[in-house]
C-alpha cells in the first residue's frame, strides 16, 4: 500500500509491560497501513493484543518503541494532552461498553465531543447523525431508556461528529446479541461507503481499599462519642451533685448531638461502600450464590471492619474521656473528680456503633442484590442508578419536614414564650437547636434541591466541556452528591447559627451572669467544634467516595476527547456547586435560632454585631468543600487510567483475503492471533463479511 494513502500507520509497534523476567510482550514489530475508505478487521483470540494494538494506535497509551503516524503526523513522542487533542478532533471512538454519559441524552452525548473541545454542536449535524443511524425519534432520550443497539447506535453518532480521520471499533458487537451485532456491522460498513470513513475495529475470534472510608468514620465515631458517653458514667459515681449534673448535661447533650452526627455518618459511608461492589456481588450471584448469601457476605465484611475500628476506638475514647474530664476540671467547670467511666459506657458505644452498621449493610446489601443476578460493567450496571434523579423516599421527606416544622416551631416558642421568662437562658435552650434541627431536614431534602441549583447555577459555570458537564452531572447525581451536600450544609447550619446565639448573647445578657453560663458557652462552642470535625471528616470522605464510585465515568470522559484538566476541572466545578447550595441552604437553616433568639432578646431580626462571622463561615464551608474536591479529582486525574491490556499470544502480521467477502480477493489487513488461527482467518470471521 502507498504510505500517503494511509490515514494511520504503525512501525514495529511494540508494547511491553513489567520488567526483567517478568515482562511482558503485548505487541512486537507489528507494522501496518490502513489506507482512506477502508472497513479493517484486526482479529484473534482474547488475549492476542488486540486492543493494545488499538491503544497504541489511537495515543490512549505510549508505545515501548516503533512509530505511530496519524493523517500524516506522529505522534510516537506526543505529550498525554496533546494526543488527548488529536483524539477528540481525528479520531472516532467505539467502544463494546459504549462509554455514554448516563446523565446526558443521546443529543447531548452525540455533542459531548464538540463541547470539551471548547465549540458550541451543530444540532443540525447532531440530528442528522442521529437520523443517520435511525435514532432520530430518541434525541431527548437517556442511555438508561435504550437497548444496547441504540446505544451503540448513539456511540457510532458520537465518533462520526467531529468528522474524524479513521473511527476504531474496539470489540463494538460483543455486548450485542447477533442480529443487533449485525445491524451495527452494516452501519459501520455503510460510514466506508457511504461517507468515506476509514473503519479499523478489533473483534474476538469467534472460535477492600473501599472500606477504608468506612472504618475511618467508625474509628473517629466510636472515639468522639465514646469520649462523652465516658463522662455520663462518670457522673453517675459518688461525686457531688452538681459536679454530676454538669457531666451529665455535657455528656448526654454535646454527647447526644455527636451520636446523631456520627451514625449518621456512619451509614452513609458503610451504604456508599457496599454500593462500589455491585459487580463484584453481581459476579458472585452469577456463579450459583443466593441473594441471601451474598447479603449475608456484606454483613459480615462489614461486621469485621466495624468491630475492628470500633474496638480501636474505644481505646482512643477512655484516653479522650480522660482528657476531657481533664479540661473540665482545669476550667472549672466541675471539681476535682475521679474519672469512673469505661467500663459500661464504652462496649455500650461499641454495640451501638455495630447495630448501625450492621443496619446500613443489610439496607446497602438489600439494594445490591435486588433483580436478577448478571455480571455487568460498571457503568451499565449503575446506568440506572446515574441516568437521573432518583425520587426521594416517602419516610426521607416526611421526617425531613417534621424536623423543620419541629425546629420552626421551637424557634415560635422561643419569642412567644421561652423569651419571657425571667431565666435569659430559657430562649437559648429553645432556640439553641433550632438551627440544627433546620439544617438536618434541609440535608435531607438535599438530592431534590441541589439539581433546582444547578439550574441556577448553570449560567456562571459556563458553556465549556467542564461547567456544561458540571451542571449536568450534578443535577443527574443528586442522590450521590447528597451524602456531600448533607454535612455542608448542617456544619453551615450549625456553626453559623451557634456561634451568631453565642455572640447575640454576650452582647444583650444584662446584669451579673447566671450560674451555669461558663459551661452553658463551653457547652455550645464544643457542640460547633465537634460538628465541624465530623462534617469535615463527613464532607472528605464523602467526596472521595463520589469519585471512586465515578472511575468508570471519568476513564469515559477521558475516552471520548476530555483531557484530565478538563475532567479535573468538571470535578472542582461540581465541588463548587455542591458548596454553593449547600451553605446557602445552611444559612437559611441557621436563621432559625438566630431570628428567635434575637428577637427575645431584643436585638430584632438582624443582629446588632458579628455581622462579618457568617461570611467567614461560609468561606471557610466552601474553600473545604472545593478543596476536597479538588484533591479526590487530582487523585483520580493522575492515576493510571484502567485500560484494556491483555497477555499476548503473539504478534500482529499481513494475512492476505482469498475472497471471503470481507473485501476483495487479494486484499491484506493486520491479523492478530495465535499461529494455529492463520491458517483460516477468513472462514472464522465469515460473520463480519
């Protein structure tokens, strides 16, 4: 073949992995040309090299040596980003998994090349390619509502509408049964000859790090909490009465308040967890084991991570409630007393921690294995669960709305009665809560709100790849980004409205102070300390989760054209959102205790200081939120992409057609295979003629 009808070319191309002894050959001296309107099938068993071949030959991975010259440019020693550039624009993808977006239509996920490389789509042209490949009715359809032809069908469409140099197929039938496969083959062969495309495609011959998040929260959980439970058993000792009640109101209420945080935290981790091994569980239902076993598989894992991190932690927790009786005493809030507690109070805490794992892994265990049993790729697997926003649960709205009637109601009492009584503390204990109670129903109803911000948003993120995906993304994931959403906006919620009651107080207390109000303001300001440790702790974990879960659909976007400072990018973007209404939902939230108590306490609905406080807070939510944010798509962005290497059999050379019908008699394309395969590669590739 004349080199300068090829639109890609390969000189002894190889490709090696590991070293020494232990390496590998994926690919040795390969060499090949595929010149312009040609349909090439590089075939051979699994195993043969095949998709390395594709690899190196569309830039997704470097080669150990040889060349590589694309529409007459190499880009043997290119850079990630710029082959990344030469992909999106020169090259059209196909891929046996599809690589949709799930949250996008089929219009969208048509554009989604055009608009990561910076242009606005033609929708014309976008509905033409529809048409073309007779989806034309389903434009506005997501990849969730479509069998697997129509969204190969989708794929195709895709890899046609950036007027690619050469589309590669790699394996594009083998998730298809037969007569779509063949559907799908004549219109790969219809783009050759009809529009003049360049086909190669690749076919088969046809003869625990997860649950570090959740030990993590349960470690710190059983810390915190048992900590406090320490200083109720405390109390209970032969020490005076009002050095008991003083430890019995710190334990049983800063200690009460961090119990709700943490098992909250505690669930949502040990469900996001179980949820990352839907195909694992998959696989094991497959092979012969019932929903029940595989149920009774999750709970014991987590059964065992939990116990582990929760033993551990209460050995951290008779050190901190040691320490904290320690600060009581050096501030006087109580006397010199004996430290008692441990010995009930702590396998207490540790059973308490248990059961609530145990209950989240038997509802996350439920969830994964409901249907029938199938091994699918992660991304189709979950295409459900991210094709759009799931309907919240009856019981999440109703006990959403009975905690802000509730806090709404307090904050009621607070002007109307609590706000007359002749003890100024009275408003505090009736307002004091309200804002957290506020916050907690807000973050439930979080998955319903964040989408009706991202439409809000949707105009200052931007029309680029990052921004547009960033709006989509985060609408059609609400369910997910909630577990972020929920600890922005009850830390906003609870550290705004406390400290503002806190400042309002000192500012319109007349007189001498009560007694009590030392521990009454240690009271509050470890409430907001200890909220805003685990909603951190919540707000990383959680993120990171997110990210794990979403490898396969960021490896896709890197598939389709997106550079890693774009998917970066769209990470931080969605990290912003989430920031932005979660803490404006926050400080909504917080008006609930700063609105009654400084109408009790005469200050009206805007307080008289510490106007500035609320900003700071905000700022510091957000850059937290952003930053993690940032840090767990860093990560992701730099990790070696998964890719599709295989053990090779052998190399790749020239097999000459002797008229099979997959073009012309005396015609040659790249095979792929093990020796004893040569003898007859046309008569087993009959199928694709």
């Amino acid at each position: 073949m004349n080199a300068s009808t090829a639109v890609l070319e390969v000189h002894d191309l190889a490709r090696t992995y590991g070293e020494g002894t232990g390496s590998v050959a994926a690919l040795a001296g390969v060499s090949a040309a595929f010149a312009r309107g040609t349909f090439t099938a590089v075939m051979g068993p699994s195993g043969s090299g095949k998709s390395t071949f594709l690899n190196c030959a569309a830039g997704l991975e470097p080669p150990t040596s040889g060349r590589v010259v694309l529409d007459g440019a190499d880009i043997t020693d290119w850079d990630e980003e710029r082959r990344t550039r030469l992909r999106r624009e020169r090259i059209g993808f196909v891929f046996q998994s599809f690589h949709l977006m799930p949250y996008l239509t089929a219009e969208q996920n048509v554009g989604l090349p055009l608009r990561l490389a910076g242009r606005r789509p033609d929708r014309a042209r976008v509905s033409a390619l529809l048409e073309r490949v007779g989806l034309g009715e389903r434009a506005g359809h997501l990849p969730a509502a479509m069998s697997g032809g129509q969204r190969q069908r989708v794929a195709i469409a895709r890899a046609l509408v950036a007027d690619p140099a050469v589309i590669l197929a790699d394996e594009p039938t083998g998730a298809l049964d037969s007569a779509t496969a063949a559907s799908v083959l004549e219109l790969l062969r219809g783009c050759v000859d009809e529009l003049g495309q360049t086909v190669v495609m690749v076919t088969h011959d046809p003869v625990a790090a997860a649950y570090a998040d959740t030990f993590v929260a349960v470690l710190l959980g059983t810390a915190l909490v048992g900590s406090f439970a320490t200083l109720v058993e405390t109390a209970a000792g032969p020490i005076p009465a009002r050095d008991a009640e003083s430890l019995t109101v710190m334990g049983a209420v800063v200690g009460g308040w961090g119990a709700v945080i943490v098992l909250f935290s505690v669930a949502s981790t040990v469900g996001l967890t179980v949820g990352q091994r839907d195909v694992e569980i998959g696989l094991l239902r497959t092979i012969g084991a019932t929903g029940w076993q595989a149920r009774r598989l999750v709970r014991a894992e987590t059964l065992v991570v939990c116990l582990a991190a929760a033993a551990l932690g209460a050995l951290l927790a008779a050190a901190g409630g040691r320490a904290l009786l320690a600060t009581l005493v050096a501030g006087d809030v109580v006397s010199e007393v004996e430290f008692g507690g441990g010995a009930v109070s702590l396998p207490l805490t540790v059973a308490g921690i248990l059961l609530v794992c145990l209950v989240a892994a038997a509802v996350a265990g439920r969830r994964a294995t409901r249907g029938p049993a199938s091994v699918t790729a992660a991304d189709d697997l979950a295409a459900d669960d991210l094709a759009g926003a799931r309907p919240v649960r009856r019981w999440r709205v109703a006990l959403a709305l009975i905690l802000i009637a509730y806090g709404v109601g307090m904050g009621v009492v607070t002007v109307t009665v609590s706000g007359n009584s002749d003890d100024p503390y009275d408003a505090m204990a009736t307002s004091g809560s309200a804002s957290l109670l506020v916050g907690v129903g807000l973050a439930l109803l979080g998955p319903p709100l964040l989408p009706v911000g991202a439409r809000l948003a949707r105009p200052f993120l931007g029309g680029d790849g990052a921004g547009y995906l960033a709006g989509h993304t985060a609408s059609r994931r609400a369910h997910l980004l909630g577990g972020v959403l929920g600890p922005v906006v009850v830390l906003t919620a609870g550290a705004v409205g406390t400290l503002m009651l806190v400042g309002t107080d000192g500012r319109t207390l007349v007189g001498e102070p009560p007694a009590g109000t030392e521990t009454i303001n240690l009271l509050n300001n470890v409430v907001v300390g200890m909220i805003s440790l685990f909603a951190t702790i919540m707000v990383v974990n959680s993120f990171a989760a997110v990210v794990a879960h979403r490898r396969v659909e960021l490896r896709q976007l890197w598939l389709v054209g997106g550079t890693r400072a774009q998917i970066e990018r769209s990470v931080v973007a969605e990290a912003a959102l989430v920031a932005a209404v979660g803490v404006v939902l926050g400080l909504v939230g917080s008006l609930a205790t700063i609105i009654p108590f400084g109408l009790a306490r005469g200050e009206g609905v805007l307080p008289d200081g510490q106007l500035w406080l609320p900003p700071l807070i905000v700022a510091a939510v957000a850059a937290l939120t952003v930053l993690t944010g940032t840090s767990a798509a860093r990560c992701s962005a730099t990790a070696s992409p998964p890719s599709t290497r295989t053990p090779p059999v052998s190399s790749c050379w020239p097999v000459r057609c002797t008229g099979c019908g997959m073009g012309p008699a005396g015609a040659t394309w790249p095979f792929c295979g093990s020796p004893r395969a040569v003898a007859s590669p046309c008569r087993s590739s009959r199928r694709l003629c």
